[in-house]
C-alpha cells in the first residue's frame, strides 16, 4: 500500500507539471484570442482566422456566460484562463486530499480500534469541509448548483449554516457563515481530537 502512496504522490507531482504547462499554453491562446477580439491583430490574418475557426467555437459557452453577465466579448479568453486555473486548483485539492485521507488511513489503521474511530471522526469532519467548499464554490455557479453530482452538499452544510446565518449579519452580497462554519468545524475537530487523545 505505501508504493501505491508513493505512486500516487508522483502522480500529483505529474499532475501539478501536466496542468501548469497547460496553463501556459492556454494563456498564450487567450493572449492571441483577445488580440484577435479586441482588433490589435488584423481581422483577416490566417492567426485571427485560426483563432476564430479553432479556438472561438471552444470559448462559445463561456462567451455567452460573459454576454449574459453583462461583460465585453473581449474578455472571454481571460475568464476561460480564469476558469481553467479554479478548476486545475480544485482538481489539485481533490487529489490531495483523497492523498491525505489514504496515508492517515494507513497510519490510523495500524493502531487498532481506537485508530479506526479516530480515523471515522477524521473522515466525517474531512467530508463536511469539502461540502462546505463545494458549497461557496456553487454560489458563485448557480447554474450548476442542481447537478445531482454536487447538490449533495446543501443538506450536508444547511445545518450549520442556517443557524449561523441569523447571528451573522451579511455584508452586502457575501455572506460570511461559511467561512465561520470552516472554522467552527476546524475548533470542533480539535476538541474531539483531543478528547480521544488524538492530539
């Protein structure tokens, strides 16, 4: 099982290089596609001609999230680079944490029964942060908040988050009970923890 961790370490390194390298090519075709947008390159060349045929049809769903929004045509390039960087950061998380969840598993396994329910407490308060993630990460994508593969989080979170909105006031359009809620979460983590002696 270790080689299969030490696998998977290597793998996340690999991932980190495939996505920044990724990253730098999409910035530089989002460099070309916004010269080509906002008119610094010449409509009729073969790069603005490439751009429009190859690249634009690509962009076509972000294009109409940024219309729709009220922005420039010229800025969907950059919103398509802004996408791809919280998306690679969230798959980075993602693997990380499923990382982390198998090396404390390894080490929590091998100290018997008290290791396991320390690793079942680890894993519950793991799973509510990730919701909790998942969560204002869908507020600012409403579209995809019904999605079945996600909408899981609104009732493994409302809990806390309800009660914690009416003490809290908002200001303006953020609302600060998530992140009281993370650390609300963090607090409670430690006090069980070091009631089990985990700490």
């Amino acid at each position: 099982m270790t080689d299969a961790l030490v696998a998977l370490a290597q793998a996340s390194g690999m991932l980190r290089t495939i996505l920044l390298a990724g990253g730098i090519l999409l910035a530089a075709l989002a460099t070309l596609d916004w010269a080509v947008r906002s008119r610094r390159i010449n409509p009729f060349s073969g790069v603005a001609r490439f751009m429009r045929t190859n690249v634009d049809p690509r962009l076509a769903g972000i294009e109409r999230q940024v219309v729709r929004a009220g922005g420039h045509q010229s800025a969907t390039p950059w919103w398509a680079v802004l996408a791809y960087v919280v998306c690679g950061a969230l798959l980075i998380a993602l693997f990380d944490l499923v990382l982390s969840l198998l090396a404390s598993a390894l080490q929590l396994g091998s100290m018997g029964p008290k290791g396991i329910v320390v690793l079942a407490i680890s894993w519950i308060f793991g799973f509510l942060r990730l919701a909790l993630f998942l969560r204002v990460i869908l507020s600012w994508l409403p579209r995809f908040a019904h999605s079945r593969w996600v909408s899981w989080s609104f009732p493994a979170t409302e809990w806390m988050l309800r009660p914690l909105r009416g003490l809290i006031p908002s200001f303006g359009v953020m609302d600060l009970s998530p992140i009281v809620a993370y650390f609300g979460l963090q607090l409670a983590e430690w006090l069980v923890m070091s009631l089990l002696g985990a700490r």
